[in-house]
C-alpha cells in the first residue's frame, strides 16, 4: 500500500467479524489508509499470549470501506507481529486495537487481548490506542464512541505520545459527559469460577466473577469517572518494573 496518508494498522481480540472492528473502522477512515489483522477467532482474555506450538495462517478477507482485511489464526499479539513481519510494507503511524465489547478499565488490562496487541504495538515503537466499550451485548449500539474515538485517535495521529506509552481507552454507553485522564483503579477479581455438572455427573467450572474496587470513591481512577460517565484515558507501558522500589529490595536482599 503505497500512499502519503497515514497507515493506521487496525487489531481486536474479538475477531475478525466481530462488529467493534468495522465500527473502528468506520470511525477513523478518514484519518488514513488502514490494515487491519485480527484473530480468526475469539481471544479475549489472551493479554499478550503468543503462538509458539502450532502453525499460522493469514487469510485476505474482503476490502471494508478501503481497509484491507486480514485474518490469523492466533492470537491478538500474533496478529501484531506477522502484521509488521508479512502484511504491512511500511512502519505504521498508529496502531490502534478494538473496540472491544466490554470493559478494559482496573486491572483488566493484565488480562485483556485488546491491550495486550496495544502493548506489543507500543514496544515496537508505533503510537497505540485500545478503545473498549461498556456493553457485552454483542448488537451494542457503538455509535456513541464515535466522536470520542475520532478525537482521540486524530489527536494522537496528530502529536504522537511519548515513547514507550499506549492508551488504553473505555467508554460508557451513553449519557457521556466528556473525557477524563485516570489511573487504572486497584482491586481484585472474586468468585472467580462457577460450578456445574455435566449430563453423567461430572464437575467442570466456568470463567464468571466480579470486580471488587479497593478504591470507589477515588476520583484519580478510571472506574470511579466510568461510573460517572466519562470517558477515561488511562497511559500504560509494557515495562513492569516496580522501579521505586530496586533500591530499598536491594538493601533488603543485601544485593
């Protein structure tokens, strides 16, 4: 693809025909050329997994509003990867992942595919965006993101972000009030897992839970202005290096 517009790369962890892509899509056509390469498959919850134990696939989908469409047949960071390694004949001016169907905000971002092709984005040294939105539905109504994915995504294409940083993007479903900067809230996952039996009376379990908030009333976290119907931008970097701490670890170890 050979243009003096932006090449804008495009990944989900929902798949490739899963409706978030070409609302994403549609928002930011305008902003450049775009290629887009996202799993085969559903992938959520696949953070930054890698494929090292089977072969992958690549297949051409039809064109969507001028954006080439690929598939893989792997996961989220995968899809990055032989993006940059088979696909895309230039270095791209952003990478965005998305729109996710549900939330990314407190520290769904260890587990979330979105992020995870986000993050892998951001350590070769490309600007990224993941943008989620809060239905689960999977006929959710997108267009209420749009003028904020526009925003947002031509800012960026605009100005860049500093090196080494992503954003990771939710948005509410309606009723939005406007856009906040915040810091992913702390908490934990809890009844993590649902009991059933099968038809001869054999146990297995099922990924089910809820998110418990250590902090509801800190208006410095994403949660607690998600819930007041902002939008939250939150910066995040590969690099989980607990850096305050190498020196008083080092005393302590006597390293």
């Amino acid at each position: 693809m050979k243009s003096d517009r932006p090449l804008i790369l495009i990944s989900n962890d929902d798949g490739v025909e899963a409706r978030g892509l070409y609302h994403l899509i549609d928002c930011v056509k305008d902003l450049g050329d775009i290629v887009a390469v996202a799993p085969a498959s559903h992938c959520s919850g696949q953070s930054s997994a890698i494929t090292v134990d089977r072969i992958l696939r690549v297949t051409k989908h039809n064109d969507y509003c001028g954006a080439k469409i690929y598939s893989v047949t792997g996961t989220p960071v995968d899809c990055v990867k032989l993006a940059m390694h088979a696909i895309v004949d230039r270095k791209p001016d952003l990478m965005l992942s998305g729109i996710n169907h549900g939330s990314n905000a407190g520290n769904s971002i260890i587990y979330s595919g979105t992020m995870g092709a986000a993050l892998e984005a951001c350590m070769m040294g490309i600007p990224s965006i993941g943008y989620s939105f809060l239905s689960y539905e999977s006929n959710a109504d997108f267009s209420p993101s749009s003028p904020y994915i526009k925003e947002i995504t031509g800012k960026v294409l605009e100005s860049g972000l500093p090196a080494d940083i992503c954003l990771n993007v939710n948005i509410p479903v309606d009723n939005i009030k406007g856009i906040k900067m915040a810091r992913a809230a702390r908490g934990y996952w809890t009844e993590e897992y649902a009991d059933y039996l099968d038809p001869i009376g054999r146990k297995f379990y099922m990924l089910t839970g809820h998110f418990c908030n250590l902090e509801p009333d800190c208006d410095e976290t994403d949660i607690y202005w998600l819930n007041q119907q902002y939008v939250t931008i939150v910066p995040a970097h590969a690099d989980m290096t607990a850096g305050d701490y190498i020196t008083d670890l080092a005393n302590l170890l006597g390293v």
